[in-house]
C-alpha cells in the first residue's frame, strides 16, 4: 500500500492525503507527534551498533507514524529496517537519484532551512522535485514562513514544518504575511490574536503559518494559486526573483499545469506575460491553430467583457460588418494573450482572463503582441488587413511595420462608419470563407489535439447547435467551456493521430482509470485535456487529471475520468 495520493493539481502545487494514524490533507504542517525518526547513523560508534539501535526501534515503532529511515542514505544503506507503513528518506540533490530507488513515500530535503536566496531556492526545489516520483511527498524542515508559504507551495513542495518560525518567535522575530520583523521594533502591534496580547511572539507565528497553509490550499482547490503567489510574492525581493528564475524554468512548470481551470485567470503583474497558460496558448495558436481561408483579416482590440463577442464594442463591430462577415478573419489583440483568433476566444484562458486597462502599453507587452502577430502573419498570408485600432496599441503596430489600413479604432458613428468603409473596400472581391461553424470546431480540435485533428474530426460533418454530426447523424463531439468533448465514434476519427492517447492493460475500466492501469500515455497530456482511452479490448473518452508523464511513473490517482467508454 502506498500512503501519499496527489488528489488535485495546480501547477506544481498539488492537494494530497498523507495517510498516518489520521488522513493528513497536504500541503500540510508535520508536527513531532505526526513521525518517528531513526537519525543519523553518525550518533553511533560504528554500524554495527546502529543496525543494532535500528532493528530495535523498527521492533517499537507505533502503529501510523510516518519513520524517516537511517540517514545518511549511503552509509546507512545496507541497514535493513522491516517497515510496512509510511517511509521518510532524508536526501538532498546530489545522492536523490541513488534514493529514489527506495519507494519512499515522503522525502524529506536535507539542510532545507541552510538554502540561501532565489536561484538556490529554485534549482534545489525544481531539481529534487523532478528527481523524485510524483506521486511522493517533498518535505522542507525549517524553510516555511507566512510570507514564502506559497511560493514553496507553488514550486512542488507539500510538507513543511514551523520550526523556522518557532525559533525565530524566541529571538523576537515577529511573523506576517507580508514578512518578519523585529517585534520590538514595532510600534503597535498589528495583530490581535491571544498569543500577541499576551506577548507569545513563537506562538503567534505558528498561527500565522496555519492560517497561511489554509488559505493556500484553498487557492489550490479554486485553481488560483499562480494569481496569489504573484502578489505575494512582492513582500521581499529575493521572493520575487525567485518566482521570475522559476518561470525560465518552463518545461517544469508546463508539464504541471492544467490546460483548464473555472477560476479568472488575473493578469496584475509583470509577471503574468510569462505564465505557463499564456506562453502555452500562444505557442498553440502560432503551431497548431490554422485559420479559415481568408484574403481580409481584422485587427481588433479585446475588451472587458469574455467572450468578446457578447462585448458590447464587439457587437457593434459585428453589425458594421453584417454580411462582410463571410469574407473576413477577426483576430483580437490584447495583453497577456498577444493574439486570440475569433474561433478561440471561449477556450481557456481567452474567456477567463482580467486585466488592469490604462491605455498604456509598455515595452515588454508591445514586443510580446508584435512579435507574436509577426509570427502569425509570417505563417498565415492575407492580401489585406484592416486594423481597426487606437492609441498606443495602434502605434504600436506602426511602429512595428505592420501595414495595414487603419481606421483609428473606437465605437462612435463615425469611427464605426470609417471600419465599414475599409471593409467595403477590403471586402471587393475577396474569397468567401467556408462554413464558420465547422471552421469553429476544426479551430478548436487542432488547439486541443494538435494540427491535422481538425481536418479529421470535421470530413463530412455538420454542426447542429454545439454539437458535431457526422453524414450518418451519429454524433462526433460537443462544445463544452470552449473545448471539443469527444464521442466514441469522434475519437475513433483521432485514432489513427495517435494523440492524446491513453493505452491501458488488459481490463474494462469502469467510471474511472487510475494510474496502475496506464501502460503508456501520450507525453503531450496535461491535467485537464480531453483524452482518448485504448486497449486491444476497450475505446473511451474522458478527461485527464494528471499528465500523460505522471499517469506511466505514479503508483496511485485517478488518471483519466472516464466520460464513455465501450468494449471493442
């Protein structure tokens, strides 16, 4: 039996239950009473006499304490402790490849607390945390304090403990969410707990950090957990270092990050252009996404209301265009995302992003738009382009030598009378473009599952409100939250792909797959993606809860809920 079970994920954050004498809901706090250490086989004269003292507390040890096991792990290996519960093992960087071997269920980080600024933080975390099995707990003893809480969070770790603040409460060192201080030096006091009214600095701190931990996870749980780190992390420069070392790191943080969440997506800080969902989305666009044939493209900017189209400025562009519409391309232009073609503007994150609008566009969010539509214009070739923009937007595109007929943005008369001039004009003796409603789905599949899926989902089919028919009336797949949710015969249109496949064993799974019964899983998968479900015997679809990685290395979890499924 395994004691650790990842349950939810927000990048490398995840909700876990840690299984003792009590389910412990992770991230978490250990206290003393939650484990039984062996120690450090140095105490002892010799080996010997360790293995002696170990084989005696393996025989002692209580019934659903978590052990750490004799460390360190090199000298104490040939030390044999018969443990059938939980297991610690304390490694560090350079000996954690040799350790994994032991199928630890919690690793603890050795002389976490002796980690000294951003970029130690970062590697050591991100290098331990992609050493170890995913379906295992990282532990950092004396590291945690409310202000870094997240941000340790965030970067993969799931236990922590209060020792850090705890001694520093015995120094005066008074804990907050927005940092430490030194209590005497404060000149009131802001907190109005019992443990600060009657001077118990230590006490005070361990409060502190419970209450941090809960609301964490409930970020966690509300899938906003990148929004808070980003905002916390302004309390000490190191910490927002740390964060920006963290996203150079992308391929860690992109294998973790769902491709779906409910929650607004918030764009507050400088920070949010270099998200994994934004990077991710654009890259999709520029690599997967092919456009509608089209002589005529739009320019557009977004506006404050997602989808755009139930905007009321994108009404209003929508009825200057009336029947133009068949002949023109929309692409939306904003900040984070840089470009939302119009078939994407419900996928996540277009339809559930915010942003602070001041008509001021600095130099990183111009370069980002304007090399992100170069790139696009560069893949895609149209004979015209309107764009009907203002502001620093505008000079922004002209700046950048983007040639285009500009019509000086806005929703007034005559603003919308110089767009439907351009249209006209742009819009003589262009191309019609094929049927917008299957162009939607062949849109969507080809961001979902990759160029080419589009093509194949949509030969010979036809839409009949959010639904995909194919020339028999069987039904191919439905729109759900922006994103294609496939039928049985849908994905047996994908199969020949090979994407986003699931191979399981030899069994017929019922409601849901969990990971022991993944054989191999499509690289490509993240939390959150639609996923097609094969063996020799079985075909059926679902959604991910874990990536296609994590489902082949994890013993436990839930891989795939299953949607629909049949024997084959």
């Amino acid at each position: 039996m395994r004691f650790f079970e990842v349950l939810r994920r927000d990048g490398p954050a995840r909700l876990g239950r840690l299984v003792l004498d009590r389910n412990i809901t992770t991230p978490c706090i250990l206290s003393p009473e939650d484990y039984v250490s062996a120690g450090s086989v140095f105490r002892y004269r010799n080996l010997d006499e360790a293995r002696d003292a170990m084989r005696s507390l393996a025989g002692s040890l209580p019934e659903g304490r978590l052990v750490i096991l004799p460390h360190p792990s090199d000298v104490a290996q040939d030390i044999d402790m018969d443990i059938e519960g939980p297991r610690a093992l304390v490694t560090d960087i350079s000996s954690v490849q040799r350790d994994v071997q032991k199928d630890a269920d919690v690793y603890v980080l050795r002389a976490a607390g002796t980690i000294a600024g951003a970029r130690d933080l970062v590697d050591t975390l991100i290098g331990i945390r992609e050493s170890i099995p995913p379906d295992s707990a990282l532990y950092t003893p004396a590291l945690a304090t409310p202000s870094n809480l997240s941000l340790l969070v965030y970067l993969g770790v799931d236990i922590v403990d209060s020792v850090r603040v705890e001694m520093d409460g015995h120094y005066g060192r008074y804990h907050t969410r927005d940092g430490v201080f030194q209590r005497d030096e404060i000149s009131e006091i802001p907190c109005r707990c019992e443990h600060c009214s009657s001077g118990e600095t230590a006490a005070h701190n361990i409060l502190k950090l419970e209450e941090e931990l809960v609301w964490v996870r409930e970020c966690i749980r509300s899938g906003t957990l990148r929004d808070y780190v980003e905002r916390q992390v302004r309390c000490v420069p190191w910490m927002t270092a740390a964060l920006r070392l963290a996203d150079m790191q992308e391929r860690y943080l992109e294998r973790r990050t769902p491709t779906h969440r409910g929650s607004v997506m918030y764009a507050n800080t400088s920070e949010s252009l270099h998200r994994v969902e934004v990077r991710r989305f654009v890259s999709r666009v520029l690599t997967r996404y092919r456009p509608p044939e089209s002589d005529v493209l739009l320019l557009l900017p977004c506006s404050a209301r997602k989808p755009y189209s139930k905007s009321r400025s994108h009404r209003l562009f929508r009825s200057v265009m009336g029947g133009m519409r068949r002949f023109v391309h929309e692409l939306i232009l904003t900040s984070p995302l840089a470009i939302v073609p119009r078939e994407l503007e419900d996928v996540y994150p277009a339809a559930h992003y915010d942003t602070p609008v001041t008509g001021v566009w600095d130099l990183e969010e111009r370069a980002w738009v304007i090399n992100s539509l170069k790139s696009y214009l560069e893949k895609h070739r149209y004979s015209r382009i309107v764009a009907h923009l203002e502001g620093e937007l505008c000079e922004a595109l002209r700046d950048g030598g983007i040639d285009a007929v500009y019509t000086g943005g806005g929703t007034g008369p005559e603003e919308l009378e110089r767009l439907r001039e351009a249209l006209e004009v742009a819009c003589t003796d262009a191309r019609p473009i094929w049927n917008l409603r299957l162009q939607e789905f062949r849109a969507k599949a080809d961001y979902c599952f990759g160029a080419g899926a589009g093509d194949a989902l949509i030969q010979g089919a036809r839409v009949k409100g959010n639904r995909l028919f194919d020339s028999s009336g069987r039904s191919l797949a439905s729109i759900s939250n922006g994103r294609p949710a496939l039928t049985l015969e849908g994905a047996r249109r994908l199969l020949p792909l090979n994407v986003y496949n699931v191979c399981i064993g030899d069994f017929i799974p019922r409601g849901s797959v969990l990971a022991p019964g993944v054989v191999e899983a499509d690289e490509q998968i993240r939390p959150g993606d639609e996923v097609i479900v094969v063996s020799d015997r079985f075909l059926g679809t679902g959604r991910a809860r874990m990536s296609g990685w994590e489902m082949v290395a994890s013993r436990r979890g839930v891989a795939v809920e299953l949607r629909e499924g049949a024997e084959v």
